[in-house]
C-alpha cells in the first residue's frame, strides 16, 4: 500500500472565505483545545465536496489519527497533514467553536457589577448551622463589601481571564473605553492564534503594563507589522506561544523599549545568531529562555550579553555543553545577579567554570544536569560553594559564611588526598619505572581544580594537619578525631549521642561495622551522614564505602548521623522520579515534533 501526501485542499462547492484560517484555535464541548492545519475534502470520506477541518489537539489523546486515511477510491493512504498517531481529528465546520469575543459584557459577566444585590444582608447569610445541642445558629458573612470592592472593575487595575475561549477583540473602538484604567490582563490559555488581536487589546487598554498571553499559540509577528510603539508595557508573558524565530522577540524589543520582564519559554530561538538585538532591551531586567532551542553560549546566550541591565536570566532546559572562562568579561552581562542553568548539558566542573568570570553574579540555580547525576545533594551544593566564590544564593539558599568556610576546607582536604595518592604513585616507582601517567594525574588534578591553589593557601593549616596525618612517619594520634556518633533510626534514636576517638584513615565500611554494633542495625539498611558544623552545617552523605573519615574532611567535633533506609519509600521515590522523567520526555518529544512539524510546513 502506498502512501500519498495530498497539499492543496479540494475545495469545490463552497467559498473559502467562510474557511477558518489555518493555526486558527478551535475547542470542543469538552474543553479540549485543538489547532487548525488543514481545510479540504477528505479522502475517506462519503461525500467527497463536503469540507472538513484537519485539527491537530494540544492533548495528544484527544483525536484519532495521525492526519492520514484511507481513500475510499483508490484503498491507499493519504496524508492530510502530519501529527501524533492519536493527536488528530477531522471536524465539519458547523461544529467547530472558535472561541468568544472580549467584550464589557463579558468582562461584566466575569466581575461583580457595581449594583449587584449584596447577598449577606445585615452580615448575615440566609442559611444556619445546628449546634451540639440540636439549635439553629445563624452563619455570619463578615467584610462583604471590603471583598466587593476587589471585585468590581471600576475598583480595581488588575483583571484576569484565563481559559476563558477568548479568540478575539471587540472590533467597536468604544467598546472597553471605560476601564483605561486597568493595569493588567492575564490572558493565558485562550484562543488567540495571530498578533491583530493581541495589538487590538494593547490599544483598547492603553495604561497596560503587564500582560500574560502565555499558553496562546500567536506564533511568529510578521515582518510587514511596523512602526507600532508601546511605550507602557512593562512585563510581558509569552511562555508557550509557539514563537518559531527570534525575529518576533526583536521585533518586540523595538515595539516596547521600556520593557523589564519577557518570558518566551518554550520557544524556538535558535536562529537568533542571524539577529542583533543593537539598542533593544535597554531597560531589560528579566529574561526567561527556558526550552528555547539554544545549544551553544557563544553566538546564541552570549547575544544577550550587551543588556546594560539585565539582572535575572533563565536558560533552563537548553541542551548547552558548556559556558566559556570568558562568559562574563569585557563588560558582558555587567549587572547579571541570578543565573538558571537546570536540565542543561553540562557534564564537568570545568563547564561550569565560567561562572566566576561574571563579577555581579550572587544567585545560581542548577540541577538535573549530567554533572549532578551521581553526586549527591550535599557533595554538589559543598562543591559548587568552594568552585563559586562569589554566590550568595545556591538554589536558593543562601550561603552563611560558617557553610562557606566548612565547604572549602572539605574541598581543601579532598583534592589535597587526591593529590596525596598521587605523591604516593610516584614514590612507589622511583625505581627507574617511567612516572609520566602520575606527573600528568596530578597536573590534571590541579587543571580540573583552578581555586585549589588559592583555597590551599588560605587553609594551609588544613593542609599541613591533612599531610602530617597522612605521613607513614608520624605517630597515628596525630591523625585521630573525636567524632560524635548520633543515631537517627527509629529503633535506637531515643539513646544518647557517644563520643569516639577514631582514627582518619578509618574507611565508611568499617564505620558501618562499628555503627551496626553500636545500634543493633542491619549493615546493609545504614546510611552515614556527617557535620562538621553543628550549627549551621548540612549534613553530607558518605556514599562511598572505600573512602576515609580524612577523604571527607572530618575533624575533631563533628557529627555521624546514622540512619536507617527505608527501602519502601525509596522505591516510591525511584517510581514518581522515573514518572517525572518519562513525562519530561514524552513532552519534550512532542515539542520538538511540533516543531519540526511546524517548519515542514512552511
């Protein structure tokens, strides 16, 4: 059987004005919502003149093909148009709803009118409550007319009509004229489909300043809309709009010049190398690109770098692989202060390094990435505190000096045995054996660990503490810790804390000997934790049975937490984790899909 691509609708037998047009957004008496790609016959259909519309549904549950049929003449496939296998539908135009129009009745509709009856006279509601002794009690409704006043239009400068089907504005220009007032308008998750309408609503609200279309598919500005200026607007949400080019966002650059805040999340920028944002922008402050195709820092993020004051950047879920030593130099991104870099491809601490080369920065955000896979919590927010100098705020948290100071001397004392069994390798083979391999771990050590150096030198007691513990030469006293042992199992938290004297080189496997003694629990069910600031330290999971009490940095005072594992709620949290990640997939699937599908046809 053959497959045949059909391009051109066959239209006989009714005008095509009366057509919708296509990307035009249509839902059902369900509330599902859809997209029209396609007007025509269709080939499997009896009447062969009747006039369908091809719908490709948001829910890609909602339909019943994948835009193809089989022709009743000719018994092969034809494709109408491209979608999910179940994402599809073919509607006749007599049951497509396109949506409503905004208008001062609807507003009034959705809002309490000024001379709406009050419906707790005398603060009492016309219904009662029996008490505990079988009387009637009245129900008293309290601050009626103070919640009024936050529900009428004439009071207030902030309105909301989200999902409401909205598909257009009232083309009567008086039609809206008394609420000028109104500061703000959510319009997420309706109907709109193109920019007339949404410029329409600009003009008819002529104090707006905030604005939320997110969720509204208005796609691309066409090049021919010029000289439209708005010079009010102030925050604009366009997350899910289904922008295919980073013209649109230039063009809004040059339409509102005062704008501080533009969300274009879910997006496909990944031509905005062909653009220049030039004098655009210049009041910018927040900018969110998450999931906008962005693969590459220089030429792609790296435009953005000229905004003067720019302060907040999203780059969430872009498949970048790294952010350059020079990202943030030569005055670029001069008043960057907080940078999310989440769901990214960022695979080493090296990639991460440009971070410190943006002088302003104070708050980072990041996880999911390749880099965090096998690490836990603690290990990655101590690591990325002694790495990142200047961070104030780690996934929004702030960083206390007591946690700065612990996390560095934890990374000191790391890389320093890092390097110690380096020194070890290289004097195990001073027999003549060639020493290349361990010269070049330990230039590798140090390239892979720029602040290393630095941190040394400031921690250099650490250090000559860490190597004299460590010395085969030396007494082993000098390399034993008082260390507080603290159960936080259910069947032994009640006992009190005990206090031993343990050598560093004591390994986490015989830690949990010595644990599973102590507190009569499986071995295999421990899990260790540790502090070494009890009053403001996070507790750091020893994850590595090989690994010494020195190799993680403990020091005399501080804490092993010793915890039970419960197996039930960690396969819950393995489930509802691989959920999550399937669900990511699955959505990053069909976004792309939609994508491609959307260039296609072009």
């Amino acid at each position: 059987m053959t497959s045949e691509k059909v391009n051109e609708s066959n239209t006989s037998g009714e005008s095509k004005s009366s057509f919708p047009k296509l990307y035009t957004r249509i839902r059902d008496t369900d509330g599902f919502v859809g997209t029209v790609v396609y007007t025509g016959s269709v080939a499997s259909s009896k009447n062969p003149t009747e006039v369908y519309a091809g719908i490709v549904w948001d829910d890609h549950s909602r339909g019943k093909h994948d835009g193809s049929v089989i022709c009743r003449k000719t018994n092969q496939i034809v494709r109408h148009f491209a979608c999910g296998p179940t994402q599809g539908s073919f509607l006749r135009l007599r049951k497509l709803d396109l949506g409503v129009t905004l208008t001062t009745t609807l507003l009034r509709d959705k809002y309490v009118k000024m001379n709406a009856p009050i419906i707790a006279p005398n603060n009492l509601l016309p219904h009662s409550a029996k008490t505990s002794s079988g009387r009637e009690k009245s129900i008293e409704f309290l601050g009626e007319l103070q919640i009024r006043k936050h529900q009428q239009l004439e009071n207030i400068v902030k309105i909301s009509l989200r999902r409401e089907g909205i598909s257009k504005v009232s083309d009567d220009d008086d039609d809206m004229a008394e609420f000028q007032h109104i500061k703000e308008i959510d319009l997420a998750g309706n109907l709109f489909c193109d920019w007339e309408q949404v410029f329409k609503i600009i003009h008819k609200f002529s104090c707006l300043e905030i604005f939320s279309l997110a969720h509204n598919y208005i796609r691309d500005i066409d090049e021919g809309i010029v000289h439209l200026q708005f010079d009010k607007m102030k925050i604009l949400n366009l997350n899910n709009c289904s922008i295919q080019s980073f013209g649109t966002v230039s063009r809004i650059a040059e339409m509102m010049p005062n704008l501080e805040s533009l969300c274009v999340a879910n997006s496909d920028i990944s031509d905005i190398e062909k653009y220049e944002i030039n004098n655009g922008f210049q009041k910018l402050r927040q900018l969110d690109c998450s999931r906008c195709g962005l693969d590459r820092w220089q030429n792609q993020v790296s435009k953005f770098a000229t905004l003067p004051l720019l302060e907040s950047l999203s780059i969430d879920e872009n498949p970048i692989l790294c952010i350059p030593l020079n990202a943030g130099m030569r005055l670029s991104f001069p008043r960057l202060l907080s940078l999310q870099i989440s769901h990214t491809a960022l695979s080493t601490w090296l990639d991460l390094e440009g971070i410190n080369s943006f002088v302003s920065l104070k708050g980072l955000r990041f996880n999911s990435i390749p880099l965090t896979e096998n690490l836990g919590q603690g290990e990655v927010r101590s690591i990325s505190i002694a790495r990142f100098p200047h961070i104030d705020y780690l996934n929004a948290s702030r960083i206390s000096q007591k946690e700065r100071n612990e996390a560095e001397r934890r990374y000191v004392t790391l890389i320093s045995y890092s390097l110690k069994k380096c020194n070890t390798l290289v004097e195990q083979n001073e027999n003549g054996n060639d020493l290349g391999g361990e010269c070049s771990n330990r230039m590798k050590i140090l390239h892979d660990n720029p602040r290393y150096l630095e941190l040394a030198e400031k921690h250099k007691n650490l250090i000559i503490f860490s190597n004299n513990g460590m010395d085969r030469n030396e007494n082993l006293a000098t390399s034993i810790y008082n260390i507080t042992i603290k159960s936080m199992a259910a069947s032994s938290c009640t006992m009190d804390p005990i206090v031993r004297r343990l050598p560093g080189t004591l390994n986490v496997e015989r830690m949990k000997a010595l644990c599973s003694r102590i507190y009569d629990i499986d071995y295999d069910l421990i899990c260790l934790r540790f502090i070494t600031d009890k009053e403001d330290g996070l507790p750091v999971e020893m994850d590595d049975d090989c690994k010494t009490l020195d190799y993680y940095g403990l020091c005399d005072g501080a804490e092993i937490l010793v915890d039970e594992i419960d197996f039930h709620a960690r396969a819950l949290d393995t489930k509802n984790n691989d959920k999550e990640l399937e669900k990511r997939m699955m959505e990053m699937d069909r976004n792309i899909s939609a994508m491609q599908n959307v260039r296609v046809r072009r």
